[in-house]
C-alpha cells in the first residue's frame, strides 16, 4: 500500500530552528498532520474540461478512501487561487476551511476505521497558475502548434499536483487503485492522459472529452494532460506496448527518432528489472516543454534532438550518442514513479539513481570506459552548494547537486563494491523490492549495507549531507605508503585504487594516516583510480 504512514521527523530542536525560515504554507503543504495521515487515499476519478480561450478548468475529483485513524476532518489541497464550487459527500454539501493551499473538510459525525471505503466529490473551477519556464516552475503551459493549433501542456513537480486539481498533495501517498482522467476538450484536439486510453467521447456542445486509466499506483505530479492535434504511433517490443503521440507536423520524424526506446528498455530492463507500469504501457507524447516524468505518459519536448536540445551536458562528446530526454525521464519510470520519496528533500532518490541510468545506458551501448568517461564528465555540474538533503516537512529540496553528485555516488559505490555480479544482483533487487513503493534514504542506506554485507553508511552521509569532497592524500613512511582522507567526517572510511607497476591495488584509508604494505620511494610512482571514485586525487 503506498502510503508511508511511519514518517521520521527532525529533532525537536531542528525543528524549532528551521521553523524561523519556512513558514506555515510551506508546512501545509510539505508536513503531516493527523488531518493527512487519518486517511489512504485508494483512487482519483477526475473529470474536467479545459477551455484553451479562457485558460480554465471546470469539473470534480472523486477521491475514494480508507480511513486508517478515526477522524471527522481531513486535509486537501487546493491552490488558493482555485475556486471550491462544492464538497459533496453522501449527497450533502460539507463544511470546510481554507488555509492557503489547505482545505480542512469537516464530516458530519466521525468517520470510524471500521468504515468500508468512502468518497467524496470534489467539485472547482477557476484559472491555474501559468508556467513561466516550465518545467522548472510550476504550471500550464498554453501555446500553438506550427499550425496555429492550440498545444497544452502541464509539470508541477515541486510545486505541487494541487496547482490544478484537488488532491492529498504530498508523496507519502498515492492512489492504490490508479486513477481515472476524463478531459474534455474543444473538438479537433486530442488529450493524451497517463495509463491506457478508454476511448473518447463528443459531448455536443464542441468539446470531447477524452477518457484514461491508471491501474497503477501514481505520484500525483505525474498526473497529466497534453492536449494537441496530435498523431498516434504504436509499436510492440517484447511485449510491452510503445505508444507515441506527437504533432502530426512531426509523425515522420518521431517514427525514426523513437526507434532510441527498444535498446533503452532492454538495457534498462536488463538492469533494473522490468518495466514497473507494463499495464499501463509507456508513451511518449511530444510538449512544448523540455520534458518530464509523467508516469506511463513521458513528456517529451527535445525537439528530436541528440543531447539537451542539442548541448553534452557531460562536455565529452558522448552525450551527444543520445536522446537526453528520452532516456532520463524513461529512466524515471524505475527511479522516482515506481520507487518514490515520502518528501521531496530526499528526491536525490528520484534524481540521483535517474542521472545514473544514463551512465547505465551509455555501458549498454557504447561499453564501459565511455560510460566511465561520461560519468567523469558530470562533476563539472556539481556546484557543491548545500547537501543533497533537504529539509523535511516543508516541501523543501536539496541541491540540484543531487543529480550529478548523485549519480556519482552510485558509480562509487559500485566500485568499493568491487564485484559487478554483486552490484547489478543489489540494482534490480532494490528495484524490485521497492517497486511501486515510497521510501526514505534511511530505508535506501540500510538496503545497500544488508545488501552489500559493507557499512556504506559514513559513505552515503559524506556525500549526501556535506558539501565537501573526499580528498586521498598519500605520504610514504621508511618507504611504505601511507594514506589517509581528507575533508571528511570522523567516521569516513572508503577503499580506493591505485595502480602501480601496471597493476591495481586497493588500499582503505580512514580520516586518519593508514599504513599500507606498499613499498615505494616516491608517490609518482601511483596513479589514482579516481575516474571509479567521486573524490578529490592528489
């Protein structure tokens, strides 16, 4: 069931302190309180129409739910700027009060935990916020097509779900049952909706409403539309169905382009187990924006380009081998929608393992030391500002570090692993033990150590939460070498390798000077290993 009930907070003095920096709309929507934790929400059944005149929204939510603690208030949330037209419940109208982006429904009597599933019907209006830059800011994005064509798009990741529709906005719960999204829209235009299509339907007054299924449990930022004159191309690989919905300027392009996805599933199957939504298909379907994760519905906006809109990120060359877009967001699908974060300051743990399934992907075509040259590649976009982990409780999250620096930890820690069999056996059993589940790094750090049989713990905390890089320093004492790390946390210890006389040799130094039985004279005689290990050589 995904909902992450047991939730581990701040101490009560860290609390005290970060409560003089964030304030109450930012605990609202980032916290838990008995109001979000007395229900699981079991499914979301929404029906709109959206006017592309008018940049509205007009219809009702209905969520389905468990109660799990005796309750007679729950929270939902709603950007302020939303109007409620009415909450019915049992065909009665309920109270409620608005708190910034909160809405605490009062019930009648109390709801008992006894209850079979309850539901209520959520009904709104009014005009969403606006992207200026999406995806990096949240909101609707209204534009035309070549044609003149109207060309709709939404991300609201960080954000919030609740910028356009009413829902249990945090990441420790998510719709066990799926969801269903019915948009109508003016005729000649299509939505594209995550899940499988259910079939459409003209409603006689010049819009269709377009209906979609989700079986699947879902973020709620997933949740999309993309509203278009789009083109539909089906393909089948091994079983699994590719859907691809684009501008019908660009169906012969697309055709050609996508044909990137087959190798990418089967790298990423290979590695990561299989396709975690396979009944509800993969799409693809083409926005106006760059791109983003949306469950069973990737938004894809690189413009068929190779790269990012064209650039290495890397600054290797190999970058460029690659749809960037493709190939992050469809790593997702593993990393951040089947195994997600309870709050959004460990989202290291979407963006972190995602940024590695690119280095996966360029070892599956191109082999290993291209995949170890675009790994290296990264650390220029690591700024080391602020940790990776950000601040619990109040929709905070940490460095955009937790990318690149993320992904190089991974690659790290595979290699004080140092056992390949073992290292892709830990991948696709942490894939598929936390499948379609929500997780925290606590619950991450202890499933590699257990995994591993190692205490990678002082390595997950140096790199996650400090902002400074291991730093190997060697010395050579009556002419052994000696080695110790530097910029590090007491407790730091991590192998590394050296290669000496044309072979590798693996030396453990702590924070402290650790002997080694190397003899040598002089420290140019080594070389680091360090294009295995994220750190600082000498």
């Amino acid at each position: 069931m995904k909902n992450f009930f047991f939730y581990t907070f701040l101490l009560v003095s860290y609390q005290t302190s970060i409560a003089q920096n964030f304030t109450r709309k930012d605990s609202l929507q980032g916290g838990l309180r008995p109001e979000r934790t007395s229900y699981d929400v079991m499914r979301y059944d929404l029906n709109i129409k959206i006017d592309p005149k008018e940049k509205s929204i007009i219809g009702y939510n209905t969520i389905t739910f468990k109660v799990v603690e005796n309750t007679s208030k729950i929270q939902v949330d709603l950007f302020e700027n939303m109007r409620i037209d009415s909450i019915v419940y049992k065909q009665n109208r309920l109270k409620y009060t608005r708190d910034f982006n909160a809405v605490f429904i009062d019930f009648p009597s109390v709801l008992s935990t006894d209850l079979p599933e309850q539901s209520i019907r959520f009904y709104y209006s009014g005009k969403p916020i606006i992207a200026r830059r999406a995806p990096w800011d949240g909101g609707f994005v209204f534009s035309k097509d070549s044609n003149g064509k109207d060309w709709i798009g939404v991300a609201v990741q960080g954000t919030g779900a609740s910028l356009w529709y009413p829902v249990k906005d945090s990441q420790t719960d998510e719709p066990d049952r799926g969801a269903s999204i019915n948009v109508a829209v003016p005729n000649g235009l299509m939505n594209v909706s995550n899940g499988r299509f259910l079939g459409s339907e003209d409603l006689k007054n010049g819009y269709t409403r377009w209906d979609w299924e989700v079986k699947s449990p879902i973020n709620t930022y997933d949740i999309t539309v993309n509203i278009a004159d789009y083109v539909h191309l089906h393909d089948n690989h091994n079983g699994l169905d590719l859907d691809y919905y684009v501008l019908r300027e660009n169906e012969v392009k697309a055709k050609k382009h996508f044909e990137e996805v087959k190798p990418m599933m089967d790298c990423f199957q290979s590695k990561f187990g299989e396709y975690p939504f396979k009944e509800d298909g993969y799409k693809l379907v083409e926005t106006s924006y760059l791109g983003m994760e949306h469950q069973s519905a990737v938004a894809y906006g690189n413009k068929y380009l190779k790269g990012y809109l064209g650039m290495d990120l890397s600054g290797t060359g190999i970058g460029l081998t690659f749809d960037y877009i493709t190939i992050h967001e469809s790593g997702h699908e593993w990393f951040g929608n089947s195994i997600t974060s309870a709050d959004i300051a460990d989202m290291w743990i979407h963006e972190g393992f995602t940024q590695y399934t690119e280095i996966v992907y360029v070892e599956c075509t191109l082999g290993y030391e291209k995949a170890m040259k675009y790994a290296n590649g990264l650390r220029a976009n690591v700024n080391n500002d602020k940790p990776i982990i950000g601040i619990y409780g109040v929709n905070q999250e940490g460095s955009g570090d937790m990318y690149p620096k993320g992904a190089l930890l991974l690659n790290t820690l595979r290699h004080v692993i140092n056992d390949d069999a073992k290292w892709w056996k830990l991948i696709v059993d942490y894939s598929n033990t936390f499948k379609h589940k929500i997780i925290d790094t606590e619950t991450v750090i202890a499933f590699f150590n257990k995994e591993s049989s190692l205490n990678l713990t002082p390595i997950f905390n140096q790199y996650l939460y400090k902002t400074t890089i291991p730093k190997l320093e060697l010395k050579t004492v009556r002419g052994k070498l000696q080695a110790r790390w530097a910029n590090v946390n007491t407790d730091f210890a991590m192998p590394v390798d050296l290669i000496h006389d044309n072979k590798t040799i693996r030396i453990y130094p702590k924070n402290d000077w650790t002997p080694t039985n190397l003899k040598m004279k002089k420290i140019g005689q080594l070389q680091v290993s360090d294009n295995k290990f994220y750190i600082i050589a000498p």
